[in-house]
C-alpha cells in the first residue's frame, strides 16, 4: 500500500474518474438496473488497486486532467456499449421477423417494451464480451497513462469509428432469419395463390415461427461464432479507445 500524499490523492482522484466514468458507459455495468452507489463502489475499488501502477501526478495539475479523465473513462466505455448495441439490434430485430410483437415485455434496463430475444442477444453478446478477455482488457484501459489532448482526441475518433457499425453487426446477426421470414411469406403467398379458399393469417404465425425456429437451429454453429466475434470486436473497441 503506498503512502498517502498529495501525489497518490491525486493519482487516485484521477484514476477514479476514468473508472466512474468508463463503468457508467461501459458494456454490461450501465444496465440501468445496476445501482449508482454499487458502480461508484466498483470504481473506487479498482482505482485504489490501481493507484501503484500509475504514474504519480500534482494536485495542481488536477483542474485540467480530472475532466479529460473522467471524458476517456466515458468514450472508452461508450466504444464498447456501441458494439454491443448491434446485439440489441439484431435481437430485435429477429423477434420483428419472427413475429414475435405479442410477446413483448417490459425491460427495466431499457424503462420500455422489449422482445424476448433482445433480452437474449444482449446477454449472450454480454457472455461473449467476459469471454474474449473483455474484464481484462477494460482493467487494462483503466490503468494506462495519463490522458492529454491526443489520447483524448483518438478516443473520440474511436467512438465516431464504431458507432457506424452496429447496424452491421445487428444485420449480420438478423441474415439467417430474414432469408427464413421470407421464404415463409413467399410460401404463404404460394399457398395463397393455390388455395384462393385457405385463410393464409391464420396459418402464417405458426408458418414463420417453425421456419425460423429451423433456420435458427440450423445455423446455431454460425450464429455462436458471430457472437464470439462480436465479443471480440466489443473487447476491441474498448482496448483501442485508448493509446497504447
């Protein structure tokens, strides 16, 4: 444990704001369902661990760096949670084209309706996050030097970076059931066509349901493999917001 000075007050009072910072933006940690008191208790604990890895600083200097921090803390974990929305977009997404409205509920870390399989993207994106060293990677983030205006400025280019690609990762994820939602509607239209007399409503929910469902389960090795890369690329996202 390292003695208290005005140095390490400092060293800690900065490492506290990146880490308040990253925790209120970061994946997983900004659920709204995480309490404020228990994330300021997390960022605390860690920037007590990691005040004898960093460099030690002035309490003069404080003014100018203590809101640089606390900016980083927050574009690094913001990085990270854009990735993970293409999660929440592909889940729901696929809930839209399975047909799934009737199922909606309401999620308290969005404070409004959500689909099942949002939900379920968002936590399997979540496992894959911890997975691919995720954890490890943000203890990294937060430990690193001092933030000056260049670092800063490479954050906020590595957030403007990724906040273009969720559509991608959420479409990539949606492929497999959009190509099932329409082969049964155009089967639905078939019989249709052939059957002037059948009623295709009634029958379309459970057509959908059975040929995405089978799409999905046919797919499942892909689909495991693009969660893990979307983990990845979380994990990325979050180490690359700040200078090595």
């Amino acid at each position: 444990m390292p003695t208290v000075t005005p140095a390490v007050v400092a060293s800690f009072l900065c490492l506290f704001a990146r880490c308040a910072g990253f925790l209120q933006a970061a994946p997983l940690t900004s659920d709204t369902v995480v309490p404020r008191r228990l994330r300021a208790a997390a960022a605390a604990l860690i920037a007590i661990a990691l005040v004898p890895v960093r460099p030690a600083m002035t309490l003069e200097a404080l003014p100018m760096v203590l809101p640089c921090e606390l900016l980083l803390g927050l574009a690094a974990g913001f990085a990270g949670k854009l990735v993970l929305a293409g999660a929440e977009v592909g889940g729901q997404l696929i809930g839209f084209e399975l047909e799934l409205g009737f199922a909606e509920m309401f999620d308290p870390s969005l404070g409004e309706q959500a689909l099942p399989t949002h939900r379920l993207a968002i936590s399997l994106a979540g496992l894959a996050f911890l997975v691919t060293g995720g954890l490890e990677e943000s203890i990294r983030v937060l430990g690193r030097a001092s933030v000056d205006g260049r670092s800063l400025m490479h954050a906020i280019r590595s957030l403007i970076a990724q906040s273009g690609d969720m559509f991608i990762y959420g479409l990539r994820m949606l492929a497999p059931v959009l190509v099932a939602a329409v082969t049964a509607n155009f089967a639905g239209a078939l019989a249709s066509r052939a059957a002037p007399a059948l009623n295709v409503f009634s029958v379309m929910l459970a057509l959908v349901l059975v040929i995405g469902g089978v799409a999905l389960i046919a797919t499942a090795p892909a689909f495991a493999r693009e969660l893990y890369n979307l983990g990845r690329q979380v994990t990325t996202a979050t180490a690359n917001a700040v200078i090595r």
